[in-house]
C-alpha cells in the first residue's frame, strides 16, 4: 500500500512515516514489550439481559471502521511498524465494504453478512466483557464478541449515564478530546501546528467564536427554558461527565490511556508525568458547536449570491439579469425531487414581490474579515496561508456540505404489511470514527444506536424499544447577513441610530514540535468583532458607506438546546407514535430533516429554528442591520425571535414513501443551498423507490439493494448523458475519437453507469475509460455550454455559488477527497435543462436562456463533440493526477474512501460507495 501522509486537518495528529524506520529498532521493540503488560482491564463473562425488543430480529446497523476509537501509545506503535489493529478497531469496515459487490444477491437472511444484529441485549454465549465502572453497582457495561459494542444497563439513571460517559471515554477519548479543542479553537496549541490543523481551527471558530461565558450561558438558558427536563438534562450531563472523568483518572493509573497523549507530548512514556485534562460541562457545547456547524447548520452566502447577482446585471442589464440569476438560482424548480411528494406546500424564504431593506455591495469592495494576526513562525508560512484561505472558504461558502440518505416505505407497500426503512447519516470516514455504537438501558432511557463520541449521553440516531429514527442534512436557511452601517472607526457601528463599540473576542495560539507533528514552532491571534448582529465577515461600501457584513445564525449561541430533543427520542416514555416523534424533534434547532419507522406507522419533520423574518425581506442577500428588517421579536442579548411554527416545517405521516439525500424538502420550501432543480441525487433514490413502491411486496432486502445500487451509480451519466448523447447522434458521427468515446459511453450506460469494481478486491473499474471520458468532460462540457453566453466573469462568480461537479476523485466536502459523498452539487441540472431545451423536449422551470450552442442544436452537438474530443485525449494520469496516497493514474484509488486519521491508527482503503457511514436497516414486527 502507498505511504499515507497527511491529507485532512488532523492527519498529522498520527505517528509520522519517519517513525516506522525507528521502530525497527530494538529499544522500541523492548517499549513496545513494556508497555503492552499493564493494558490488560478485570472482565468477566455474563449474560445481559435484553429489555422489551419489538424488532423480532429485524433491525441491523453498521458503522465502520470499528467501535474501539482509543489505542495505547504500545498499539499505535505496532499499527505503525506492522499494520495490527486493536480490537474491534477495524472488524466493521470489511462487512461495510463488501456491500458494494455483494448487493446483487442478498436475501434477508445474509443482511447480517453486512450489517450488525442491532437487537438490544446480548446473548450470554455473545458476552466478551462485563464492567461495573468505577466499582459502581448500579451500572453495568457489557461489551458483545462480534463488534465490541457498549451495551450499557443502568438500575439509577445516574448511573446509567455515568456508565454512557466511562464507555464513551473508552472508545473515543482521544476524538473527544480533540474536538472539544477544534470548538474552543484551541487544536494547534493541543495537537499541533500542522497547516491542516490551523485550518480546522480557523473554519470552525470563525463561526462560533465562544468565550467560556458563552459557553456557560447556552447551559444555564438551556436548562432554566426546559423545566423538568432541562432539569434533568443537567444531572444527565453531570453523569456522564463523571463516567469520563472517571475512566481518564483509571486509564492514567493504570497507563492504559490513549498513546496519542505521549506522541503529542502530554504525557511521558517512562515516567507517566502530565495531565488529561478532566471534562466539564462547557467542552460538551463546544463540541455541539462543532457537530451542529458540519451537518446542521444551514444557510449564509447572501455576499456570494449578490457579487453574482450584480454580476449578471453588469452582463444583462438589471432587468434580465435578474431574471438569469433566478432561472441559475432554482429557488422553487417545478422539477425537483420532493421529500413531501403529495402536493402539500410548505412556503418558506419565498422571494418577495418587493424587496426591502437589500445592501448589495458597491462592486469590486468586498473584502474577507481576516482571522489571523499577529503571526509568527509557522503561523506565518505559505502553507499557513494557504490553510487560512481554505478555511475561510469553507466557513463562508453558500454550498453547506449537507450529507445522508434515506428510504423509507409504508407498510402499505411491503410484503409483511410493516414499514421497513434504510437510512443513516454521511458524516465522512474517519479513524477513529466521529460517531460511536451504543445501547443504552436504564430509567427513562431505551434505545441503541450512534452518537456523536463526547455527545453519546443520548442515542441520537438509532432505535428505541418499538421505533427507530434517523436524519438527514436539511439546510434550509437560518442565517442572515446583514450589513451594519460604520461609524467613528472600522469597529463601531450604528446599532438602533446609536454609535456602538464591536466585542472582540480573541483566542491566541502557539505549538512547539512533538513526535506526532513535527511541524516547527509557531503562533497567532484568531480575532473575530463581533456586533450584536453576529460576527463580521466581510467588509465592503453600499452606495459608497463603509459597512460591515455580518452573519446571524438562529442556532448561534443555541447548539445546547437540542438536548431536549434528544433526550425525548430516547426516552420510551415519551415517544410512541408518529405524533409524539414529532413533537420530540422539534425541540432539535438544527437543520435537519427526521425520518420515523415503527411497526404500522412512518413520519416526517423538517427541523431547525426557522426565523421570521420582516416583510418584504429577501433571505438571498444581505440587508440593513435596522430594526426593521430585523426577525420578528429579535432579542440580541439572547438572539432569540419568533420561529415559524411547527405546522409550516415540512412534515407528513404515512406518505407511501419518503426519499431524503439533502434535495428540497416540499413544494414551495426554499433551501440555501443551490442545485435543488431537475437533476438531483436524490433522483437516484426516488426513481428506484418510486418502482419498488409500484410493484409492492417490498422487503429489507429490496430497499437495501435499492440504496446500494444508487451508492455505485454516477449521477451525471444515469440522468444527464442521454440527452448529452441525444444531441450528438443527432447526426452520425463522422470523427473517430468522438465516435470511439460515444460507444464507449453508451456501453456504459447501457450496462447501468455504475462506477464498480470488475470483481470483488479487483481495483479496477468496469467501463473505465468510459468512466475516465465522463470525469474529463462534464467539467468541459459545462464550460464549453455556458462561458459563452454567461461570459466569463458570470460563469466564474456562478461557480462560487455552486461547483460545476463534485466526482468521486474530487476533492470537496467536509472531508475532502476519498470522502465517499459525491453528486450532491454541481450544474447537472443546468446541462440537462439547457440540453433538453436545445432538443425542443418540454422544460418546467427553464433557464432564462439557451446556452448550448446559442440554442443551434448544430452548434450545440458542435460544442459537445469538441469537448468530447478533448476529454477523450486526456490520460488517466491527467484525469486522476494522484495524491499522497494514490499514484497518478489509478482512477479506482482516486475514487476510494479512506478512514482520514483523527489518531494513530490507520486503516486500510475501501472501494468507493455513495452511502451513509451509520446505516440502519429496520423493520418493526409489534408495538408496545
């Protein structure tokens, strides 16, 4: 296998390459001997005894690499040298791959080749472990053969959570610990000054840039707003808290604790001096912010999306301009693929008749707030730099990376007359894995999934006794830019007519080189202003007044509050209907959308605090920071303000299916990010539903090989190249380098426009050239369609609102390249929309014009033959130019999903799958 060296922000949290030429050595292999004699923990076999289950063996998860996160500094050290894995590190990751050629013949009975049994409890001859943490008696936590799986039993419910935050800490103590540094913006000085890890810092502490009394007060609102159960979250975190305090204390004793904590000079090898810091309270709302900033926070852009409406003006004049950007904008495309699909509309973030209050800036005088200052050594170097743009890209683009599928269908529909879903979150692959397994029982509390590791006080998305529950990224919008009028100086501004100082809010960093990351010494100061409409983030004149853009987020200073929600989802108590589901998940203020399957019933909810925005207000673009333009009833001490109510989010019961791979929601439901228009992921699901559904009799097996084969299919050629290929044989293709590809192509496509494997373990696509053709030319056909007639400074200022494509080998994401989620954004539908209008094919919701050839579809064939001929001259070495981890030219490496680093373990490459990384797959028999 090729060297793996740092890819992603914490890649070089691992022990670097140089260390395996050492650990040859016999001194190393005399510590490794040392160290391996005190990790052995007291467990004895035992049966636990499973609480009521009405799945009747149907529900089964996956979530790979494996549940064991943490290895001891003796592990790593083998896992560098010689490839060994700790227990249960790996042992999902080979079930979890082999789904991709494994699908076509599954049954009911071989799902479990794939998927773990996730009914509650574990079989006595199953038990490898049984824990009473702490010597407590009221807690127990038994760990199964197969997986390794925490199965915690609590008889107290303080204990129950104590025993969730011991299991946490042995699974995933090192991930938890950088990342309530990543919330804090504290990485470097704790991890080190690696380029990745500056830029991870700067993305997330741009938008959430807490102090500890920020911290503290979501906390204390949080419980004071939620009577009882507020109450109740509070002794539950305290809980767990303790649990994970205890275990750090343990394994520190017993020096069984995670080796990266050596490697990054925390604590010492021989003498076991240094300190694991214990948790408290306030790094759970900093870790919150960090998982709600990823996966729920949707909206922003408004700056963006003006720089490219103006530009479309300046290309158009103001009238058709305006009338371009909104056929590119695709706010409510008639040929969208809909979650709700009955016809209901859910009207939210419309376009008004008559905009008020827009502050589009002066053009040209936009600028990026800077983040960092007072630099020095590697904080001030060009890879620094170049991680400092990268970030402040990520943290200001409009595309928020919004992942995770889901099938579900009404026992209506199906062979034993019981709702069956698939569905799971795509949160990226990592080692270890940001979510971590569990089941947790004790008073109030049922249920078994995966959490968010140093959030796993709850199950936040799995099953309960008799239901099971899952999420998808929504994004609709809930943040705002507004533009806050300068006086005095470049930090004051008007608020209310009043002339007002900016906070700022400051975190200053520094690193010196350790074994794990030996990037050479350095500092800097993250400084945000912030006003009482949010943080700055760009500066520009309007009508030539200087201002100050801000963004305002209806989740900023709220990432504690979705406790409740979760708490309710667990609690067997509370959730035992469609409604009562509902009702849970819209105390969750993140920007997700629910799905809901139990024995006779499935639902949906779209949640997230949605404001309510004044009248005549476009939430497209940036407005006057003046009361009245303001959300209705906004507080800024609190930033509260009035949210739509419950009954305007999306929602459904017993819809026949539900489809969700982050498309628009419903009719008339506007969404931030753009692409939601004729050609969207989500058509890959619903499509193949859609005839499941048709037919009847569906099963667990034929939904899973439903999302299984949409995880292989590429998008641009299932929806997109039979119009493509329609225009060129419009006329017999004379060229033989275009007639080559176009066979090759239409080969490809006929066999189904999979991107698989010839065989199982092959490392070679079928079709791949035909493969190699497509991922060189949809860049070039777009291109070759649109620059033309958007000219070229529209087309670029349209790219920054949505990328031309996002292929497997790309690098884009949250994650990066080898991430796995591809297809969600790119310009398929412009291409099939422009193409279908060259053919004179009936169009909903067209462009405002035809590009493609000026609308000749002479010239249009002309165009794509052209870039056809291009594309197919390029080497697979120039299409895949290779990578720390794949050599040029290795077009199934380049697609390959990699389990990034969070730590010292490694793991090996799998074959590329569009699919979530947790997966559930259930079918209820009975309710309670």
């Amino acid at each position: 296998m090729p060297r793996r060296t740092s890819r992603t922000a914490l890649d070089r949290l691992r022990t670097p390459g140089r260390l395996t030429g050492f650990l040859k050595s016999a001194s190393i292999c005399v510590l490794i001997a040392g160290l391996l004699s005190p990790l052995a923990q007291t467990a004895s076999a035992a049966e636990a005894a499973a609480p009521n289950d009405y799945c009747g063996g149907q529900c089964s998860d996956i979530l790979p690499p494996g549940e064991n996160g943490n290895a001891t500094l003796a592990q790593v050290l083998l896992n560098q040298a010689f490839g060994t894995q700790p227990d249960h590190a790996e042992d999902q990751l080979g079930p979890y791959a082999n789904l991709a050629k494994g699908y076509p013949t599954l049954t009911n009975s071989t799902i479990n080749t794939f998927f773990n049994d996730a009914s509650f409890g574990v079989a006595s001859d199953q038990v490898a472990s049984t824990l009473s943490p702490a010597g407590r008696t009221d807690v127990t936590i038994v760990r199964d053969k197969k997986t390794g799986v925490p199965h915690i039993t609590g008889t107290t419910r303080y204990g129950t959570e104590f025993g969730a935050g011991y299991a946490a800490a042995q699974d995933r103590l090192w991930l938890m610990d950088v990342f309530r540094h990543v919330g804090r913006g504290q990485l470097t000085t704790f991890a080190g000054g690696a380029p990745s890890n500056q830029g991870l810092e700067q993305q997330f502490w741009r938008n959430a840039p807490y102090s500890e009394a920020d911290l503290q007060a979501q906390i204390d609102n949080a419980v004071a707003n939620n009577g009882a159960r507020g109450q109740q979250a509070l002794a539950d975190a305290n809980a767990y808290l303790a649990g994970i305090n205890s275990y750090i204390d343990t394994s520190d004793s017993g020096r069984y604790f995670p080796g990266e904590y050596v490697l990054t000079g925390h604590k010492d090898s021989i003498t076991n001096a240094g300190t694991i810091e214990h948790f408290k309270l306030t790094d759970l709302v900093a870790l919150a912010s960090v998982i709600g900033a990823l996966f729920g926070s949707g909206g922003g852009g408004e700056v963006n999306n003006a720089i490219s409406l103006m530009a479309a003006q300046e290309r158009y004049g103001v009238t058709k301009g305006t009338e371009v950007w909104e056929s590119f904008r695709e706010r409510n495309d008639p040929e969208a693929v809909l979650t709700v699909h009955n016809g209901e509309s859910f009207p939210y973030a419309a376009k008004p008749a008559n905009a008020q209050g827009e502050a589009l800036p002066d053009a040209g005088s936009v600028t990026t707030e800077p983040l960092v200052y007072d630099t020095s050594g590697t904080g001030a170097d060009q890879s620094a730099s170049a991680a400092s743009a990268t970030a402040t890209a990520n943290a200001l683009t409009s595309a928020k990376r919004g992942m995770s599928n889901a099938l579900v269908v009404s026992g209506k529909y199906t062979a034993s007359g019981h709702p069956v879903a698939v569905f799971g979150p795509q949160t990226g692959y990592f080692a270890p894995q940001l979510l971590m397994l569990q089941e947790i029982q004790g008073p109030g509390i049922s249920a078994r999934g995966a959490s968010f590791a140093g959030l796993s006080m709850y199950v936040e998305l799995g099953r309960g006794q008799d239901y099971a529950w899952s999420a998808t990224t929504s994004g609709q919008d809930i943040i705002d830019t507004y533009a806050v009028e300068l006086c005095q100086d470049d930090y004051h501004y008007l608020y209310h007519g009043t002339c007002t100082a900016m906070d700022k809010i400051e975190q200053k960093n520094s690193w010196a080189p350790t074994t794990a990351d030996s990037t050479a010494a350095g500092s800097y100061t993250m400084r945000v202003w912030r006003t009482k409409y949010g943080p700055v983030e760009y500066r520009a004149t309007v009508d030539g007044k200087k201002v100050a853009y801000t963004t305002l987020r209806s989740s900023y200073l709220h990432e504690a509050d979705s406790i409740i929600g979760f708490q309710m989802l667990n609690d067997p108590d509370y959730v035992k209907s469609p409604q009562t589901f509902q009702s849970a998940v819209q105390h969750i203020n993140y920007t997700f959308n629910w799905f809901y399957a139990d024995s006779t019933h499935t639902a949906y909810y779209n949640s997230g605090n949605n404001p309510v925005r004044a009248s005549g207000v476009d939430a497209e673009f940036p407005v006057w920071a003046q009361s009245a333009y303001e959300w209705k009833n906004w507080a800024p001490a609190t930033n509260t303000a009035d949210y739509t109510p419950a009954s305007a989010h999306p929602n459904s019961i017993d819809q026949d299916y539900y489809i969700s791979w982050n498309n628009k929601q419903a009719k008339d439901y506007a969404t931030a990010s753009w692409g939601d228009g004729s050609v969207h992921r989500g058509n890959l699901l619903e499509d193949r539903v859609k005839k499941l559904v048709a037919a009847g009799g569906v099963t667990r097996t034929a939904l899973v090989k439903a999302m299984a084969d949409a995880s292989l299919a590429d998008l641009r050629a299932e929806d997109v190249l039979p119009d493509l290929l329609k225009v060129i044989n419009s006329s017999t293709v004379t060229d033989s380098t275009a007639a080559a590809a176009v066979s090759k192509l239409q080969a490809w496509l006929t066999a189904g426009a999979k991107r698989t494997e010839t065989s199982a373990g092959s490392k070679k696509y079928a079709d791949a050239d035909a493969i190699r053709i497509l991922d060189a030319w949809w860049p070039l056909l777009a291109k070759g369609i649109f620059e033309p007639g958007l000219g070229t400074d529209l087309y670029t200022a349209l790219q920054a609102n949505l990328p031309v494509d996002e292929s497997p080998s790309a690098a884009h994401g949250p994650t990066g390249a080898h991430a796995g989620s591809s297809f969600q954004y790119g310009w398929w539908s412009y291409v099939d929309k422009d193409v279908r209008a060259v053919l004179g094919e009936s169009v909903q919701g067209p462009l405002a014009d035809k590009y493609c050839g000026g609308g000749s579809l002479a010239t249009c064939r002309d165009t794509l033959i052209s870039t056809l001929k291009t594309a197919a001259g390029k080497t697979a070495a120039q299409v895949y130019p290779g990578d720390t981890l794949c050599s040029a030219g290795d077009q199934w490496c380049a697609d390959s999903i990699v389990q990034r680093t969070l730590g010292g373990i490694k793991h090996y490459n799998i074959s590329w799958q569009n699919r979530p990384t947790f997966q559930q797959v259930v079918e209820f028999t009975s309710h309670r």
